[in-house]
C-alpha cells in the first residue's frame, strides 16, 4: 500500500491541463489552465490547417471545439490525444520570448 501512495504523490506533481478556457477553431487555438496554476494559449495550426489521419477527421467532422481532458491530455471525441509536456513546453516557450517594446 505504501508503494502505491508514493506512485500516486509522483503522478499528481506532473503539471497537467486541468481545465479548458477558451476554444477558437477559426484559428485552432485553445487555452488551457494547469494543475499548478499555468495558464496559456496553445497554437495547434501545424497540427490542424493541413490535417492528416485523426486530425483530418476533426477538421471534416468539425468537432475542434468537442475537445476535452482526459487523464491529463488534450482529446478529441474520435481518439486523438496530444501529450500534456508538449502542450506546457508550447505555452511556455511563447511566455519566455521577450516582447518588443512600445516605441
């Protein structure tokens, strides 16, 4: 019992999406909030404007805005998932660019 609460301590520290904010399917954006408080828009045109597979299916079915958290990764009704870290790594990369100054 002990060697399960100490696997279950490890899983609840990874940094997952916890709830869905806002869903733009013009520009295949959604932002998402984080267990630990991180907030951010996450940019899926790479993935969305030229769509193959289980992507193709969610642009012709149109069911961008059908996405969903499950077991911490951003999903879609028809299977596809896409990894938390990669989703977090996203938003913090924009938030670490430095912006230009107003002139």
């Amino acid at each position: 019992m002990a060697e399960l609460s100490r696997a279950w301590d490890a899983v609840s520290q990874f940094k997952t999406p916890k709830k869905i904010l806002v869903v733009d399917p013009d520009l295949y954006t959604i932002k998402l909030r984080f267990s630990d408080g991180l907030v951010g828009t996450v940019q899926l045109g790479y993935i969305f404007s030229k769509p193959k597979a289980l992507a193709a299916e969610i642009v012709k079915g149109q069911m961008f805005e059908k996405c969903y958290i499950e077991s911490g990764a951003l999903a879609w009704p028809n299977g596809l998932e896409l990894c938390p870290d990669a989703l977090r790594l996203q938003i913090q990369r924009i938030k670490a660019k430095p912006r230009p100054k107003a002139a």
